[in-house]
C-alpha cells in the first residue's frame, strides 16, 4: 500500500476516535508504531514535519485572524483544514549560526498547531499526502530519570566548619558518591568516583561550559551562582545583542515558556550542584567539577525544558522545544550536553527516536566548540551528549539513551550495587552513583545524592537523574584538563578516556554482566597525566604458600606523576624468570588499587597450585598508562595437601524412633580452601547433602527399618580438589516399634440435648503411645449422618446432627499403621420433647425414650379410639436405654399412649399397623 494513501485513510479511520489509544487494531507493517500508542505519550494538537531538502526557499510564514500559513499552497490547505493557529520553526533562526544551521538541514524543521480535538493521526494522514515533505512525527513527551521523591538536609548540617586544608563545604562528607569511606550505614568503601584524587589535578576551569537540559537552574543559588554561565555579550531585556537569535538570554533559556526568565526547578537544580555548585566556599555541597573556590569552577547553562506546575507541585510543565533546547547549548559555547530525561514510551511498543532529537543531538556532537567560521573557539573540538539511562528496571530500549553516539550512564547504590530502579541493557555505556532511598530491607536517606535544591536549600534524590551529572562532572574535569589550552582535544579523545579508565562493575553485579556499561565511573583516573614515570616497585612483598594456593600481601605503592600505581601483575612460573621481560608473558592476576593511598596493604590470591611444587612470582605495578615498575619476586614450594576437617555438630550417641526423620550436621573445613565433594554409602533410608559449608545427613527411620529395631553405621567421605579425603563413620540405632494402646481412663457415652450441640474430648487422655510419636485418628459411627465428627490437634470435636443413638467407635493408627480402639454410645435427642415413641407407625415393638435425667421404671398404658384400655405395663428406661413394649398382639389402628414417670402422665398418639 501507497504509505501516503495509508495515512490518508487512517486519518478518517480516526476522524472521531476519542479513546486512550491514538491507533486501532491494524497491524500493518506501513503503520507507524506511535499510532498504536496512548495519546498521552504526545503533545496534543501539535505535528512536527521535515521538508525536503530545498523546500525551505518556498516558505514564507504569516498569520492572520488565528490562521497561519507557510506559504506552501498544500500545507496551508491542510492547515487551514485542521484549524492550525501557528506554524513555527522547530529550531529558531539562529543569528550567526543560520548558514551552519541551514547545512544541516535543521531549518526544513517546522511546528504545526492546531485545534486539539484533531486527532494526531489525522493531521499525519492529511500531511502525508503532499509531496515535499520528507518527515511527519508527533512531538512525544519526555520525563525526568530521577527527583520524585526529594529528602531536605537538617539546617544544623549547614554550620560552616574551621578551614581544614582541604575543601571546606558542611556538606561534603556527606556525599559519599564523591568518596566513600563505608563510614555510611550499608555503604561500602570505594564505591564512588574516587573524586578527592581528581580534585589534586583539577577541580574545573571557566572555560568549560556544561548544558543543563533540564528543569531550570537556581541561578541565585548561594552555592551555584558564582558557576552559572552568563551571556557576557548579552543584556536582560534588551534585544539580540550576540547575534544568536535569542534575545536576553543572559543565563540561558526557558523552552517552556520561551522566555530568558529561567525559573528555578528542583531536578535541574539538584543535577547542576551535582556538576558544578561551589567548591572550597564554606557553604552547603561540593560540585564534581565546580573549582578550588578561586572562581575556577566549570560553568553550568540553564537550557530549561521542564518547569515547576503552579497547579500541581508533583507535575512538571514540559515542552515541545527539547530540540532547539540542545541545539542552543552548542550554539552557545557548551562542549558538554548534560540529559537526565527520557521520553514516554507504551510497554511492548518498540521505541522510535524522534528524529529532530536526533538530528540536535549529531549537531551538538558536531559544532559544539567551534564558531559560525568553523574554528575551534572552545576548549573542545565538538561535542560530547551524555544520558541517563532511565529508571524502570529492565532491559529494553530507551530513547534518547540508546542512541550510539550519546553516552548513556545507568545508576549504582553506595556498596557497587546496581540502583534497585536502573536500566540496564547491553546499550548502556557506563554506571555512577545515582544513590538509593530505603529499599528491600537495606539502605537510608544518607544512601541517596545530595546537592543543591532551590532557595539556597540542598536535598537527597535518588535515579540515574543523578548519576548522569557525575558523568557530566568528570567529563568537564577531563576537558579542563586536557582541552583547555590544547586545541583539537576531541569528543573522542574524551570519551575514550572517561570509558577506558572505568572499574570493574560485573564483579558486584555478576546477574547484570554485560548490561552496566565497561564499569563504575573513576575521576581520578580519568584525569591522570602521562609523564611516563613508572610506579615505585614493590619492596614488601609477602607469601604464604599452602598446598593449592599462595596468598600474597604487599603495599601499594608510589606514582611520582600518577599519585599511586593503578594497578598490580603478577606472574607465576615454574622456572625462575630469570633475565625474561615479563610483559612477553602471560598475566596470572590483577589487582586494581582503587582509591587505596600509597602505603595501604593490598592482597591477592594464586589458586589451583600443585601440592609439593616449587613456583616463582613477580609482581609488578602499572599505571594507568602502561609504565611499568621494576618486579618484585618471591619464590617458594606449596605444602603437602591435607584432607579436609570434618567435625559433627552434635555430640552423643544417634538413636531414633522407629517413625523418626533426624537430620546430623557435619562442618567442613578445607585447610587450603579447595572446593570438595562428597558421598556417602550406599545405605536405603540415608542420604547427604550440602548446606552452606555443613553437609547433612538425613536418617529416616521408618524407611531404613519399617518399624522394626535396627543398628548400623553410615559412611561419609569426603574428597578435595586434591584427592585427599576425610572418611568419617557415623553409627545410629533405631528402636523397635510399639503399637497405640488406650489408657486406663474410662471413656463416657455421650448425650446430646438438642441438634447442633458440640463436645469436645481431648484423645490423648483415652490413647497413647510408648514412642511418643503423634497418633492418627479414624472414627466411625453405626448410624450414618447422626453425628459429624473432627479431629484436630488431638482433640475430637463430635456434633449432633439429628435424633437417634449409634454406637462411635474411634481408632488410633501409628506411622506404621498399628491400631487400637474403643467405643461408646452416642444419644442424641430433644429434651424439650418430654417423650419420644417411635418408629411410628409401629409394626411389634415401640420404644420410649425420655429425657437425660430419667431413670427406672415407668407405666405405660394404651386406649383405644373408643376410650378403652387395652395395654398397662411397666417397663424399664434408662437415658441409653429406652423402653421397649412388645404389641405386636395389638390390632391395627390408632392409640392413646399414657407414659406414667414419677407422678406425671405423658400422652401421644401412635399408629398400629
């Protein structure tokens, strides 16, 4: 199908569509996925379109009587048809940027506005079908990657402290993101950005300007205002003086609301402290790269794309303009683009990039750093746009974020852990501290980030919002470094050094491997210099040989140049090394030094050594350039294996019950710390198996025995890597089985006065068992449906449910399905019936039953239906026992029945058959 005559009728399909979702049920491989989206994801009433190369010539844009007209007779019809009130160019005419603007094709980028009851699919249909247009996309929403939930700092944590000799803001030690000691409940030392090191080559310069897209900065911040860009070549209020198309953009620009008034958000504001607040100034945080408070710190530009909503604090006024937003930042003078947002995409709906992003990001990486001539006026020769990941926990695809040329940056908590809420995929680029509030038992406020927050305050938040801006930060600390005052520094230059010199990451995450980046972020050894100074060697080296394995200890050691080495080789051989160049072999292990200072122990472990064997060792420091010190050698033979330590846990002989399961715990200790195995003999009923570093025995009983006495011993043996073994023998016995048995307690019948009465009889007082083992109960009555019985805990619980007596019979059943049992009589009557004859009609025999309380005799005498006597008895009754009066002599028909009980006559009638 023609795509264009697609469009078109999906534009009627949808003409009057007013559910949540902007497409329908079509599948068709020419639909485009935003389509099948909910609406929410975009601006309504807004279509954005690209025009093909050479078309923007033709446009002249006007408007008139709330129509706007680009001078393209088909677009202005199809405008006009969608009641468009404006028609406005994506990326605004920038000045003296328009001629590098208009080569890369930004200026074919246009707005259409129009009546937001039209839906988007049918202003992409109409659009579709005219020739000149290259793309039609919607203008889709995008959200923060962090800063939901914000923590305020306690105003006694802002007392400015004595000068210390080094940085002397209150808060510092607070940000354990920049230096983690582990002093911070759940945190864990070195799981930061090892920052204090980088601070002793740089901490920033002003010729390094960082773009803040994103919420607007406080740019009267007591701890931010000194490193807040200002457009010296423009005024406030006054036209556009620097010719950049924008006019008084003195800090930079509000894309919300299209206005130079930037307007003080919480994010924007919490993720530039994070890059640049203040340094050494004695008041609140510490920026990554914000100076030595000698007015030298990196300078941040508010590109605002988020702004507070004055209805809803929670809720963010956002903008259509994010293109235009980055594009300014490299028109600018930023080298570095700083993104802590993502855009809005449905689950399961493969993610699109929009494409005036895209091409705003290829132009910042392009043109930052460099004038409308084209000569590097900036401390970098193009740019570098950095990412956030995003905050939901999965692995799928997230735009702008995955986008190759952008660095992404996923988040870690303060102990290496990947951020319970990060993204991680195989896109992500590398990962920083992003923090975390209280989650799955562990962490706290303090395990958040904390920077500046509006009105000169300073607060926590948490997401990879906040790991992004560290990212930021180093880069600007490399920049300061190696490009100011060296011209034709690159973005790839920097780059590769931000990821070339990441730690280890995997390691702390082995379920994420792969999925985190090359590693953790670390400042310090981003900015190290190369004066091709090797590290100092190593002159303390200590071995402790075992059987399988060394363990090595030394300290690390100094760097003239590099601070310390970063990290350690070692080799290990068979023969000595002799006079070889040991960067010919192969590297046995690594240690990476991390933020460890000269004179700091460090160890290693060499594995899997042969017993009884000679080896040699040479240790040698490396910085992070490939200097290499002179080696340190040791030399030794490992120990003779020694089998491994069995010790049972319990004490005492083994004796079970004929029904009894019982679990024996023995620890195993393995001299050398090999790996073992174990088995046990082959014996039905017993089996090993391993629990931590205990293996336990399991004795089931009646599975070794079946009830009846037993004695005999289970072998254990266990081997190491080695083949040395431990044989331990572990003998049990079992006693014989005994049969239930009832107790000498008499056991009652039971009467029940009336329907639902419950009783409840404890069995344990009527059974027993000399093994002690619980007793299963079965219980029988020879009436069906007279009585409802339960049995729970032990305890029988018998209901009545009619009139009637039965005889219950209950059964106690072992393991082993031995049983004894006893009965009683069940009654069960209505004592407010003073007496019951039955069966009625009766056929021989009539019963008499009476109340619980009656006993002995009682008269029983019959009239006919003439009044005359017929039948006089006494019988005897008793409450289990009803009377019994044989008339089977009696002719048929009907009678008045007397029953006579100490001197009280009771009458009903029966039939004779």
């Amino acid at each position: 199908m023609n795509h264009k005559l697609f469009f078109l009728l999906l534009g009627l399909l949808f003409l009057g569509c007013q559910d949540d979702k902007l497409g329908n049920e079509d599948k068709s491989k020419e639909q485009p996925g935003w389509t099948r989206e909910s609406r929410t994801n975009f601006l309504p009433g807004v279509i954005r379109i690209k025009l093909q190369s050479g078309s923007s010539e033709k446009v002249r844009l006007s408007s008139a009587a709330g129509t706007a007209q680009m001078g393209i007779s088909e677009i202005d019809r199809i405008a006009a048809e969608l009641g468009a009130s404006q028609i406005k160019r994506v990326f605004p005419p920038a000045g003296k940027f328009e001629a590098r603007q208009h080569a890369a094709g930004l200026d074919l980028w246009y707005d259409i506005r129009f009546n937001q009851d039209v839906p988007l699919t049918r202003a992409a249909a109409d659009l579709s079908s005219v020739a000149g247009i290259d793309i039609i996309e919607p203008v889709r929403r995008a959200v923060r990657t962090g800063g939901d939930r914000i923590v305020p700092v306690d105003a006694a944590a802002l007392v400015k402290p004595a000068a210390t000799g080094t940085f002397n803001d209150p808060l510092l030690s607070k940000q354990w993101h920049y230096n983690n000691n582990g002093s911070i409940q759940y945190s864990v030392e070195g799981a930061d950005i090892n920052l204090q090191r980088a601070w002793d080559v740089t901490a920033g310069s002003r010729e390094v300007i960082v773009a803040v897209v994103d919420g607007g900065i406080d740019i009267n911040h007591e701890d931010l205002r000194d490193n807040v860009w200002r457009n010296e070549d423009e005024q406030e209020g006054l036209d556009d003086n620097d010719n950049n198309g924008y006019d008084g953009d003195v800090y930079g620009w509000n894309f919300v609301h299209d206005s130079p008034n930037i307007v003080a958000h919480a994010h924007g504001t919490h993720v530039a402290g994070t890059i640049a607040a203040v340094n050494n100034n004695g008041i609140g945080v510490c920026g990554v790269a914000g100076g030595s408070g000698n007015n030298d710190g990196v300078r941040v530009m508010s590109c605002q794309i988020f702004a507070p909503n004055a209805q809803d604090p929670d809720k963010d006024d956002g903008t259509q303009q994010i293109p235009s937003a980055i594009v300014y930042g490299a028109n600018n003078g930023a080298v570095i683009s700083q993104n802590s947002w993502s855009y809005t995409f449905d689950e399961g709906v493969t993610p699109t990039f929009p494409r005036a992003t895209k091409e705003a990001i290829d132009y910042f990486i392009t043109y930052a750093g460099i004038d409308e001539t084209g000569i590097q006026t900036g401390p970098m020769k193009g740019g570098i746009v950095i990412f956030s990941a995003g905050n939901s926990n999965r692995d799928y695809l997230e735009y702008p974020a995955q986008y190759d040329k952008v660095l992404s940056v996923a988040s870690m908590a303060p102990d290496f852990k990947k951020a319970y809420y990060s993204n991680y995929a195989d896109w992500v680029d590398i990962t920083a501290p992003g923090g975390s509030f209280r989650y799955g038992g562990k962490y706290n406020d303090n395990c958040a980030i904390l920077s500046t927050l509006p009105d000169n305050n300073y607060g926590y938040m948490q997401g990879t919002s906040m790991a992004c801006p560290h990212v930021s930060g180093v880069a600007a600390l490399i920049v300061s470094e190696y490009g100011v005052g060296h011209p034709g520094f690159t973005p790839e230059d920097l780059r590769k050094r931000i990821l070339n010199t990441a730690r280890d990451i995997d390691a702390h995450n082995p379920e994420f491997a792969g999925k985190l980046g090359v590693g953790y972020i670390d400042a310090a050894r981003a900015v190290q210099t190369d004066a091709g100074i090797a590290p100092e060697p190593v002159n303390d080296l200590q071995v402790v040989w075992k059987s399988n394995s060394a363990e090595l200890a030394w300290s690390v050691t100094a760097d003239q140049d590099n601070g310390t080495a970063d990290h350690y080789d070692i080799y290990l051989s068979t023969q000595p090394f002799g006079n070889t160049d040991l960067s010919t072999l192969d590297v046995t292990g690594r240690v990476d030094v991390g933020n460890k200072a000269a004179g700091e122990g460090v160890a290693a472990t060499l594995s899997n050594l042969t017993p009884k064997t000679v080896y040699y060792i040479a240790v040698v420091g490396v910085d992070m350039f490939g200097n290499r010190s002179s080696a340190a050698f040791e030399s030794g033979e490992t120990l003779s294996n020694q089998p491994p330590v069995v010790t049972r846990r319990n004490s005492g002989d083994i004796l079970l019950k004929a029904y009894q399961t019982r679990k024996e715990y023995f620890d195993v200790t393995e001299p050398e710390g090999q790996g073992y195995t174990f088995t046990l003999n082959d014996m039905k009923g017993v089996s090993a198996a391993l629990e931590g570093n205990a293996v336990v025995v399991t004795i089931k009983a009646p599975e070794v025995s079946a009830g009846e006495a037993y004695s005999g011993t289970a072998v254990l043996t266990v081997t190491d890597e080695a083949g040395a073994a431990t044989v331990v023998g572990i003998p049990f016995a079992i006693e014989k089985n005994n049969a239930p048995v009832i107790t000498q307690a008499s056991w009652e019948n039971m009467y029940f006065e009336r329907n639902g009465e419950k009783q409840v009889i404890p069995l344990e007082d009527y059974f027993t068992d000399a093994d002690g083992e619980a007793l299963s109960y079965d219980i029988t009555s020879s009436v069906t449906g007279l009585i409802r019985t339960d049995v729970e805990n032990g305890q029988l619980t018998i209901t009545s449910l009619k009139n009637g007596m039965a005889t219950v019979t209950v059964t106690a059943g072992d393991y082993f399905g031995k049983t004894c049992s006893r009965e009683f009589v069940v009654m069960s009557r209505d004592n407010r019936v003073p007496v019951d004859l039955y069966p009625n009609p009766v056929k021989d025999r009539m019963n008499i039953r009476m109340g619980k309380e009656v006993q002995g005799k009682i008269g029983v005498t019959l009239y006919n239906t003439g009044g005359t006597q017929v039948w006089e008895s006494a019988e005897t009754i008793s409450p289990f026992g009803p009377a019994q009066v044989d008339l089977s002599r009696l002719p048929g028909g009907s009678y008045v029945v007397v029953v006579k009980y100490n001197g009280k006559e009771y009458k009903n009638n029966i039939v004779k058959l």
